[in-house]
C-alpha cells in the first residue's frame, strides 16, 4: 500500500510554470493564482495585455538568474530582493527546496507601482515640452514606464534622445525646469522638448551633499540605489533598441547615473558608442563615472563632459579635492595612449590638468597665493565656494559664480 501524501495547504509554497527551465519559481496559493490569471491575460492582444507580459516576463526572468539587470537587494533586509518589471515590483527570496546546489526563487510579495509613481513618490520616466510663449517647462499628466523615442528625437545618432536625471529635493516641476535648462547649458535657444528620469526623494538637497561629502561621492541613499536599477534597465533597453541617447545628470543624480552605468560595466555591456553622458553641478566621483563610460564603449569624443561648480559636495564629492580629475587623465595616459605617444601626450595632459583641473577648481590657486601672502585667492574661493552652495544657485546652468550668484538673488527676490 502506498504512502499517503499529507493534505497540503492552498496556501502552501509550490513551483510555479515550467520547473524544468533554470530555476524553480515557488509561490503560495493566491500568488500562484495571481501569476495564473495574468498568464492568460498577456495572451491578449491589449493594454492590459501588455502590463501582463511585463510581469510575466519579469517573473520567468528569475530562472536563469537569481539577480536579473532590474534586481536589487531590499534596502535593510538582507535576504530579500526587488525587482522591477514595468508597472510591477516583484519581492522574493533565494532558497533550496529542491535539496541540490540549485537555488531557487520564493516569491513573498507582487506590487502594482504605477500608481505610486503618477504620485510621483517612485522614479520615472516623464516627458516634458518646453513653452516658448510663456517660457514654461511642462510635464505629461501620467509618466512613462519604457523609453520610447520620439518625432522630435527618434534616437538616430543626428537626433538622439535627450534624457535627465534629477538631484535631490525636488519637486517634478522644479527638477524638469532645472534640467531642461543643464540639457541645454543654459542657452534659451536651445530649449526644447527633452525626457526627465524623476528620482523623487524624502531628503532636501543639504542631506544628498552630507552623504556626497561622507563618502567622497561613492554612495547614495536607498531612494538612489533603487532608481539606479532602474536606470540601468532603461539604458540597457535603449542599446537593445540601437538608440542614440544622451543623459544629462545633475547633482545628486550623478550618483544615481554612475551607479547605473557601474552595474551595466560589470556585465560587461558594450554600448558600442551610442550613448553619452554630461555632468553638471555632480556630486558623484567623476572618476568613477569616466572608468564607467570607458569599460561601456560609451560616446567619449566631448572633452568637456561636465561641469562643475567649486560647492562642498562637488568639490569632495565629484572632484574628490582635485584627484578625480588628475586620476583620469593618468587613465588616459596609460590605458589609452599609444606607447611612442605617451611623452608627447602626458605633457599636453599635464598642461590640461593645470588648466582645466585643480587649478580651475581654485585649489592650487590658493595653495600659490597662501604661498605668496595674498589673501585674495583664499577669498575668491571662498566666496565661491559660499555662492555655489547656497540653496537654489544652481538650479541653473553657470558660466561663473558671479552670475550664479545673480540668479540666486533674483529667485530670492521673487520668492519674498
């Protein structure tokens, strides 16, 4: 007689779809219900159909790795992961209930996120049209879950599709204001249409420069370790695609860039020159995002990818007091430079960095003029330094601190 089976619980984990592909997907009852209406739902050709096939797709993605390219850790829970699939948030842990050296997926939780990002408290992607009549930056009224070209920029290496990526304290109106204005360095004729991945965050922008400045522009909070996921995946969605993109990150939203661009490297991800970055204002080490850009094949012609303002936080941050930059160059001269060339090269890269490097951050200018007894140098910095950390200052594209100065007190001014 053979042995009865113990009754098992509707609400007991067990494998869903097909165990024999990559790892087993354990679920209980009403997850396993869940995942089975919405199979048969992405078989229809409609909206909802659509949204079915993400998560589909999101959850068969799991069986060949455990930690796909839209996958992170849970902030402050160590055994749990995350991953992102469209307008859905997948929870789940790694464990072994088929007793051999194959881990397999438990999924915990299934979130429907749209909702939470048309409330703007989850990143996104937003497209913002700029108004010339009324000199006005505005957003759609719902955001967007894929990046889609558009006519105005189809993504061709003529026209690429023009995308930031915002600091902290922002609201979504502000940030599109702020980074419409970087994308276009300022220049008024140059506004125009452009898509905006809003990082939303609990925290003012004093809090982003503390932990920029901390840590020397090598973290960021668990709102920019998420949205860096997220990131990752739209970059990777546009190679996939073979579009021509440039993103534009501000602030803090260097940081989020970086780290994106970091976990595309380590995957080995070859861009193959069709995307680009620029920096303004960026509180994330410059170093760390030059290696990136190069180990990814990105587009590297511009010399001048960034811009940055002599603030605390970019001063530490994204300069690290000046290394950054002397690092790169050393990058430059040793990986990336024919060996006859190199005397000839590191010279003129040496005369770069006196001119472009520490000397146009103001740090050997004060080292000189301390030298020399000038207290004037120690006070231009300072004072630049003060202007460019004031709340506000630089949520416009600079040319020079004095004029950064003059727009903080005219938005002073009017805010009064």
């Amino acid at each position: 007689m053979g042995q009865m089976q113990p009754l098992q619980s509707t609400n007991a984990l067990q494998a869903w779809g097909n165990t024999g592909n990559g790892r087993a997907i354990f679920a209980n009852g009403a997850h396993r219900q869940l995942l089975d209406q919405v199979l048969q739902l992405s078989r229809k050709p409609s909206s909802e159909g659509f949204y079915a096939q993400q998560l589909i797709r999101g959850v068969n993605s799991l069986r060949a790795s455990a930690a796909p390219l839209n996958s992170m850790l849970k902030p402050r829970h160590p055994t749990r992961r995350l991953l992102v699939a469209g307008h859905f948030e997948i929870e789940y842990e790694l464990n072994n209930y088929y007793g051999d050296c194959q881990t397999d997926i438990e999924i915990v939780d299934i979130r429907f996120i749209g909702r939470e990002a048309e409330a703007r408290k989850r990143p996104a992607l937003w497209r913002v049209k700029y108004d010339a009549e009324i000199d006005e930056w505005k957003t759609d009224r719902l955001p967007r879950y894929n990046l889609q070209p558009t006519k105005a920029q189809p993504g061709s290496k003529d026209k690429p599709i023009k995308i930031g990526i915002n600091g902290n304290g922002q609201r979504l109106e502000e940030a599109a204001e702020t980074l419409g204005d970087h994308i276009a360095r300022g220049n008024k004729d140059k506004y125009g249409d452009y898509q905006l991945f809003y990082v939303p965050s609990s925290s003012g922008a004093p809090a982003g420069d503390w932990v920029a400045i901390r840590s020397l522009g090598l973290q960021g909070t668990d709102e920019q370790r998420l949205a860096s996921r997220l990131l990752a995946l739209h970059m990777y969605e546009a190679h996939r695609q073979k579009l021509h993109v440039e993103w534009t990150a501000h602030s803090h939203g260097s940081w989020v860039l970086t780290e994106a661009m970091r976990q595309l490297a380590q995957r080995k991800i070859d861009l193959q020159q069709r995307q680009k970055i620029f920096f303004s204002d960026a509180t994330a080490s410059h170093l760390v995002a030059d290696r990136s850009r190069h180990a990814l094949n990105m587009d590297t012609s511009d010399s001048s990818w960034h811009n940055t303002a002599p603030g605390v936080a970019q001063m530490i941050g994204g300069l690290q007091l000046g290394t950054a930059p002397a690092r790169s160059l050393v990058d430059d001269l040793r990986h990336r430079t024919d060996k006859n060339e190199r005397l000839e090269v590191g010279l003129g890269l040496a005369w770069d960095f006196l001119n472009r490097g520490m000397f146009a951050y103001g740090v050997a200018s004060v080292i000189i003029g301390a030298a020399a007894g000038i207290p004037t140098s120690l006070a231009m910095l300072g004072a630049g330094v003060a202007i460019a950390s004031l709340p506000g200052a630089k949520s416009k594209y600079y040319t020079n601190p004095g004029r950064q100065l003059g727009a903080w007190l005219s938005r002073f001014r009017r805010n009064r």
